[in-house]
C-alpha cells in the first residue's frame, strides 16, 4: 500500500499533521496502536506555564525569548513563535469547524481551569463548556457557586473541591456550596455504592428523557448559584450539546471539570480530530502496530505493521508521533531508555542513578520526563548520527522538554505536527509541479 504520508501515532500531534497533510490534498495514513493521551488529559491545551528554570508564565508566547536562551534545543526553540502561533491559530479554527470552540485570554495570558480537588492549573486554550478564570481576578463575578456531582460518581469529591476553593483568599466572601444530584433509575443501575465512570452516567444522560428527569432533580438540589460546576459526564465525543440543552433546561450557566480517566473532554477533543481527518478522506489504521521499518540510502522505505506483517507500508514521508513511556513510544529498560520501532538516536543516555530527582516533588523537571528523541532543526531524527531525511518526530516522544513541569504537552504536540506537515506539503507539492525530480538515488541498507 503506498501513500505520500504515513503518521505512526494517532495522538494530538499525529493527528494535526495527518489532517494538515489531508487538508492540502496527500494520501494518509495514520497507524495507530492504542488509546492516546488525550483520553487521560484535561482537554485543555496547555502551551507554556512554566520556564524550565521552576518560574512561572503568565504569557507564554512573550516568554519564548527566555525559554530559548534557558534551553536552546527545546521544541518552542527549533520552531520558533511564530510558527507556534500559526499551528495553534490553525488548530484552534479546525476544532471550531467541528464545533469544539477553544478560546483563549484576549489579554495574551494563560487562564486557571479548576481540577476536581478544588485548585487551579494555568492553560492557555479551554473548551466552551470550561469556565477560564482570569488568573489575577479568580471570583471576579462570583457570589455563590454550587459544585455538584452525580450520586454513585466515584470521581469527583465535591466537598473536598469546595473545602480547598473556601481557603483561597479571593473567594472570600464567595458562597460555595456543594450537591450531589440523582441519577434517574440509579436505584435499577447500582450494583455498589460507587461504581459509575464518566462514561457510564453520559450514556444514561444521552437518553433526553432522563436528561430531562436530571434537570429538575439538579434545580431543586442546587437552588440559586451563579455557577453550576460539574464534573465532565456529558457525551462521548459531542458533550458541549448536551451541556447546552442542560443549561435551556435549568437555567444555570454550567462548567465542567475533567476528573479521572477517562476524561470525556479528551476524548471530546479526539473524536472531533478524527472525524475531521476521516471528513478529509484521511485513513486510519486503529488498532495496528508498527513493528519495524526498511530503510534506503538515509530514507525510510517502507514500514511493517503486526496486522500487515507481509504487505509493506510505503510512503514519501513518515511521521514518528508514538508518544512518550506512557504511549510505548519510548521503552525503559534497566540501563537504557530506547525508541523501540526503530532504534532512533536517543537525546542523552546518562546513567539511571540521574534520570530522576532525589525528591519526587521539585520545581524542576525529573530528568526522564525530559528524554526523547534527539531531532535536528526540521525535525528529522537520526541512527547512528545519520540523518533520516523523509522521517520526522512530534509530540512527546521528542526530548528536551517537560510537558509536566512546562505545562506545554498539547502546545508542542500540536506545533511540532503542524510544522513537520508544512515541510511534507512543500515537498509533496514542489514534487507535483517537478514530476521528472527524482528523489535520492536509493540504495538498499536496512537499519
Ligand atoms: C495523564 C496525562 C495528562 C495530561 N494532561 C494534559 C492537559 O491537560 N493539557 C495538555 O496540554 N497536555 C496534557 N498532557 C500532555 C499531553 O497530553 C501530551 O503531551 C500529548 O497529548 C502527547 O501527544 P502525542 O500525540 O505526542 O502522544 P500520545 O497522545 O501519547 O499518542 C501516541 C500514540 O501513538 C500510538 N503508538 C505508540 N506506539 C505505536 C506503534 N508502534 N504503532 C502505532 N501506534 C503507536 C499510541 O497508541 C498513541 O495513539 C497530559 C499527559 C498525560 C500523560
């Protein structure tokens, strides 16, 4: 089977170059083995919360300067502001088309999202359905604000949320008050006292009626707020309209939270992904694993995946996007971190008494979160210090930064994507208007 390009991973950044390269007429394809990160993220895209020196950003974009001069190798570094911006510009109209509308601070400035123990985390894209608090004026608006759970949800505590919302010094003098709200036919579904998912209470509130049912039970359980938090049970993958017909149906204005896994705003984020790069014509090998690749003269040839172990898959370009350890993109062995398809040239191998802090809990980075693949400028990987011209690397296998620490997984994801499409486009298309150019002489050495 050939394409002209073929993304390993189907993350965020796997993901945006593969529906960049279908927006600009290729023939992809995007191999992807499991679940990704998204299903365990906040869906929230976090850009840049923190320098890798421990201070904190409150405008990402203008402190690119200083993140370039602290780690000149960092992702950001290679692409630069302006491209960064462009990949989230485009990123953020995509998911508007399908109907995800993610805004950011008119002011430039990362906003706080509650988490489900009632602190805050900086972000700089939230979702239409998550209230962004301005980070220098947290309760401007507020005087009473209800968190309220689904009884039977073993996710989301709210009275803890509350207790820790009360001891901040700017919601002095701000109510919060906590409920908890009937399930319709719970009494029918609970085999324990605490056994729903997020998944499982939005398959019971798909049902309109039971929607319904829902609403009058919240109203009379809440009584007056200015805001109504709940955790994120609306959905799988089309949560903001239900959200919006609960909002006609009460009155209140709603947020939702991400809890635990699986996080429906993630997923929310992944399905709308997915179903655009579909809509393009883009296809998608769920479930298969690369396992291996050939290569020729300096290029990757072709790839074999578990479920086409005698078909080769061949392209122009490939995308190395497999994520972190999380994913397997990165494996971990007693003295060696390795990429395991295959066996790209590693950032730095330093002995395992240093891959991590003495104390768990540091403002800086635990060095493993920073190990990845080492790439050049164009994001070209290399084995054995020889470049891979037509192979590149995006997202969180690629090293030099902390997602965590930073707060900037989904920002790099994204631009890196982004950016390593532009380069597939240009060549794609100067080789369309060029068809007699050959590509390099291939000579066959398999890596
Ligand atoms: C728990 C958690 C919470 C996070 N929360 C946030 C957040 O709130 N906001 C934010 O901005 N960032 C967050 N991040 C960071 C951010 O989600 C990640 O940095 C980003 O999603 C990484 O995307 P990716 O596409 O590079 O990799 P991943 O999302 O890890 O995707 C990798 C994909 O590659 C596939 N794959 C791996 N090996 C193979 C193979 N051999 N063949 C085929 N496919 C393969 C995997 O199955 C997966 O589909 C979070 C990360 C984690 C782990």
């Amino acid at each position: 089977m050939k394409f002209d390009s073929i993304i390993i991973g189907g993350g965020v950044a796997g993901l945006s170059c593969a529906i960049r390269c279908a927006e600009a007429g290729m023939k992809t394809a995007v191999i992807a083995a499991g679940q990704s990160a998204l299903h365990f993220s906040s869906g929230s895209v976090d850009v840049l919360s923190r320098l890798p020196n421990g201070e904190q950003v409150n405008e990402p974009f203008a402190s690119f300067g200083e993140l370039k001069t602290q780690c000149p190798s960092h992702p950001y570094s290679k692409l630069g502001e302006l491209q960064c911006r462009e990949a989230i510009n485009w990123y953020q109209d995509v998911m508007a088309r399908c109907g995800v509308y993610l805004t950011a601070q008119a002011d430039e400035k990362n906003h706080y999202r509650v988490t489900p123990m009632g602190t805050f985390r900086s972000t700089w894209l939230s979702q239409q359905t998550v209230h962004q608090f301005p980070q220098d004026r947290l309760a401007e608006g507020f005087t009473e604000i209800a968190l309220v759970t689904v009884d039977g949800f073993r996710d989301f505590q709210p009275q803890l949320a509350a207790d820790n919302l009360s001891k901040l010094s700017a919601f002095e003098g701000v109510k919060i008050k906590t409920a908890a709200v009937e399930l319709p036919d719970f009494d029918n579904m609970q085999r324990n006292p605490c056994e729903f998912r997020s998944i499982d209470i939005s398959r019971v509130l798909r049902d309109e009626t039971k929607l319904h049912a829902f609403a009058k039970s919240m109203i009379q359980q809440v009584g007056k707020a200015d805001l109504v938090v709940l955790p994120a049970v609306f959905g799988n993958g089309d949560g903001a309209a239900t959200i919006k017909l609960l909002e006609g149906l009460t009155g209140f204005k709603i947020c939702e939270l991400p809890t635990m896994p699986p996080s429906l705003l993630g997923i929310r984020l992944e399905e709308a992904m997915k179903s655009h790069y579909k809509h393009l014509g883009g296809l998608i090998l769920a479930g298969d694993e690369v396992l291996s690749g050939e290569f020729d003269n300096h290029r990757l040839a072709k790839i074999f995946t578990r479920n086409h172990e005698d078909i080769p898959l061949v392209a122009d370009h490939f995308l190395l996007a497999s994520g972190s350890f999380f994913s397997k993109g990165l494996s971990a062995q007693r003295h060696e971190v390795s990429e395991p398809i295959f066996g790209l040239d590693m950032a730095d191998s330093t002995h395992r008494d240093h891959w991590y802090q003495p104390q768990f809990f540091t403002p800086q980075s635990h060095p493993f979160m920073k190990m990845g693949i080492d790439c050049n400028n164009q994001l070209n990987p290399s084995i054995n210090n020889q470049v891979i011209n037509n192979l590149y690397c995006a997202g969180a296998i690629l090293a030099h930064y902390d997602p965590v620490q930073e707060g900037s997984g989904s920002g790099v994801a994204i631009s890196t994507g982004y950016y390593v499409a532009q380069q597939m486009i240009n060549v794609h298309q100067h080789q369309e208007q060029h068809p007699t150019e050959t590509l390099p002489k291939q000579e066959r050495t398999t890596a």
